[in-house]
C-alpha cells in the first residue's frame, strides 16, 4: 500500500538455509518484486557471482512461487523501470 518495492537475490536459490525468506517470497505482491544478483555478493551458491546468475535466481524464485520463471523475470524488469522511472 506504501508503494514499497522488495528485491531478492542469491539466497533464495541456495539449498539450504534462508527458509524464512524462501517463505515469504510467496508473499510479496508480484508487482512489488524485484531480482536481482547482488553480485558479487550474495551468490546462490559457492560458486563466484555475476550478473548472468540472475536467470537461476528466477527459476528458484518462480519454482518458489509456482510461476514461470520468464514471466516472473519479465515483471522484475518492468517494476524496475517502474520504480526507476526508465521508458521502454
């Protein structure tokens, strides 16, 4: 109602750990998601982080939320430029 955005990264693609955060990603409004890598830190896994991640990141994510990940990448990208006030 605040016009709040919230971005996830890595973590929700890890294994294990970070349930609380896995849970509530069901929970966040659709268009108030945003993706993002937060390279290059916060990787998904041990493996060095880079911004070409971000495609695993919204296949756990969508998984996450039962969506299609293309989808849900599609509507980070425009709630991005929507916050950003970027026109395509």
């Amino acid at each position: 109602d605040l016009g709040f955005m919230i971005s996830v990264g890595g973590p929700v693609a890890r294994a294990k750990g970070y349930e609380t955060l896995k849970r509530g990603l069901a929970r966040i409004p659709g268009d108030a998601l945003i993706l993002e890598t937060d390279s290059p830190d916060q990787s998904p896994d041990e493996l060095p982080n880079e911004p070409a991640r971000l495609v695993e990141i919204a296949q756990a994510a969508a998984a996450l939320r039962n969506e299609d990940w293309r989808e849900l990448l599609d509507r980070s990208a425009r709630n991005i430029s929507s916050l950003l006030k970027i026109e395509h």
